[in-house]
C-alpha cells in the first residue's frame, strides 16, 4: 500500500484538522511533495 492510498484508507480515523490535510494532499498530490512546511 502506498501513502496516498493508506491516508484515503485511514479518513475515517482522522480528527477534522488532519483531515483537511489529508483531503489537500489526497486531491494534489504533486503540489505537496514540493511545498515547504
């Protein structure tokens, strides 16, 4: 299993901070490999 699909797998886990996070990374994957934190 890779990252993108273990983070849409684990969405019902997530607290709503996260899971706005993982929705931004969920739809642009690419944008976030090369943002900075």
């Amino acid at each position: 299993m890779n990252l993108l699909q273990h983070i849409a797998q684990s969405r019902s886990l997530l607290r709503k901070s996260e899971l706005k996070v993982a929705d931004h990374v969920l739809l642009d994957p690419a944008s976030v490999m090369h943002s900075s934190m």
